[in-house]
C-alpha cells in the first residue's frame, strides 16, 4: 500500500503542477506528498518531477511513468468500486450546481433522491462560475450551456428557453419591442452571469442577430433581474426554470418569442473514470428521469416561437 500512496502522490502533484495543491487534493499535509514523492524517485533511482520555486514540471521520464501510474490507480479504483457498490449506492456524493438552477429546481429532486437513497449521503454547492470538478473534488456537476471540456462525460437532461420578458404595466407605459433592435429604445436589466451582459443574441444559425442592451439595474442574479422586471424597471432576460411562475400568472409578457435564441440545455457531467461509481450512476439516472420530456418551465404561459 506504501508504494501505491506514493504513485497517488505524485500523480497529484503531476495534474496540480504543485505539492501544495496536489496535498489538497489528497487532503494529507505539504510534507507528507513530499515526502512520498521523494521516497518514489529514490526508490525508482529516477527524477519524475523538476521543482522550481514557482512551478512543478515533468521530467521525460516522469511523464511516461504518469501515463502508466494512472492506469494502475484507475485499476485500483476500480476494483474498490466494485466492490463497494456491491451494495448499491452509498458513500459521500458531492455535487456542484449553478445558484438559480438549485434553488429553483434541484433542491426538491436531491430531497427526494436522499429519500430514496438512504445510504447517500450529500454535500451540494451552488456557484455560478466554472467549477473544475477534478480538481475541487466534486462527484458530479450540472451545467447548463455548451459545453467547453471534452474531458468531462456529460448526459443531457432537459431544455432551456432563454426567455426576454417585461412587466405588462411597462410595456403600457413604454411600447411593446417588435424586433431586437428595438430594445435601443428600452430600459433593460442586465444579468451581469452571462457572458457578456451587455449583448443579447437573438435567433440561431444564419438568422442569429445581436442587440446591444443598456440599463442601470445590473444583478449577477437572474432571479433579482425578474424581479426588478416585476417591478416595472424595464425588460429582463432569464431561463425560463427562472421565469416560467411569474410567466404564468401574468406578472411578466414573453416578448421577441419569433427571435428566441438556440435553446439551450441542461447537463449532468462528471469525470471519466473506467468504473463509474454506483452513486453516480443512479444520481445521473435519477435527473435524467426527473426531468425527462418537456420540462415544466416551459409549459402553461406561452407557444414555442415559430
């Protein structure tokens, strides 16, 4: 086992390309993965890795002795595995979620998974930034865009509308927009979370067009932009699993439906591994059924755009 604590060791310190983030990531002290990593050069008569004051770097030699340390702590993962999900799902699932996607929708989904998984237990954190999931030890993530890492495994689960919206009271008061370029003449409430919150993009392919938004109530917060926008502050855009309870009842108009943008859609990823866990698995597969055909916040408060 000593040896196999020294393999973990220094692949760690390899991906972090630092002992200090590599002993994170172990949750074992500087020291100790120092330690192991020198035993690991001594022993193999070796160096694997180049140690500046700023940086860790592989050796030739250390690299090709990575490709294959991986596949034997994969193995080794994998053998564990099985055995522990010999069970069923059980052990510690720790999830990363975007804030108004979990308080919106995945916080009554995880209650009832906890409900029916009573040998999981959960850790979940919203954040609304790009969380690496490898490196800050999460299990499973769930995303909602394009997805930009190939290293990730990642399962649809559901369709998202980007919906533009307005309180009927403004739209009274200051004229219902006919086209994207006739937000120019609007108040809008800017979501500081998207990309770039200043442009909104309309339509898709060869029809996509772009207008350029303005507005003096800027939230990184969808839920606070509709808000605002219930308030009569001007015209919002969000996810319709954001907006579809005030689109219901009337609060907010749908607006520019014939220039929604490409829909987007909702992913659960997770790291490849070659023995996907069993807690896992049927987390994944319990979202994918959740969520599976068209989605409520997409239903009773308007047409699809044409």
């Amino acid at each position: 086992m000593d040896r196999l604590d020294e393999i973990a060791a220094f692949a760690a310190v390899a991906d972090a390309r630092s002992f200090t983030q590599g002993a994170k990531r172990l949750g074992v002290s500087g020291a100790q993965v120092s330690k192991l990593v020198a035993r690991l050069e001594d022993r193999l008569g070796a160096r694997l890795l180049n140690r500046t004051t700023r940086d860790v770097s592989l050796t030739d030699t250390g690299r090709a002795y990575l490709d294959r340390a991986r596949a034997l702590l994969d193995d080794f993962e994998a053998l564990e595995g099985s055995v522990r999900d010999e069970d069923g799902p059980r052990g510690l699932l720790r999830i990363s979620a975007p804030v108004a996607f979990g308080a919106k929708q995945l916080d009554p989904a995880l209650l009832d998974f906890a409900q029916a998984y009573p040998e999981v237990a959960l850790e979940v954190f919203y954040a609304d930034r790009m969380v690496n999931l490898v490196d800050e030890g999460f299990d499973v993530g769930v995303r909602i865009g394009r997805l930009a890492d190939s290293t990730l495994i990642a399962r649809r689960l559901a369709p998202v509308r980007m919906v533009t919206c307005a309180s009927p009271a403004y739209l009274q008061a200051h004229g219902v927009p006919q086209t994207p370029g006739d937000l120019a003449g609007h108040e809008t409430i800017v979501d500081l979370n998207a990309g770039d919150p200043y442009v909104w993009g309309f339509g898709a392919g060869g029809t996509r067009m772009e207008a350029r938004i303005h507005g003096r109530l800027r939230f990184a917060s969808a839920e606070a932009c509709l808000e605002a926008a219930d308030r009569n502050f001007g015209i919002a855009r969000a996810p319709a699993f954001v907006a579809y309870e005030r689109l219901r009842a009337g609060a907010l108009t749908p607006l520019l439906c014939n220039f929604e943008p490409e829909t987007v859609h909702v992913h659960a990823v997770y790291p490849h591994a070659r023995h996907l866990a069993a807690k896992v698995r049927a987390f994944v597969d319990f979202l994918a059924k959740r969520f599976a055909g068209e989605p409520e916040w997409h239903q009773g408060w308007g047409a699809h755009p044409a």
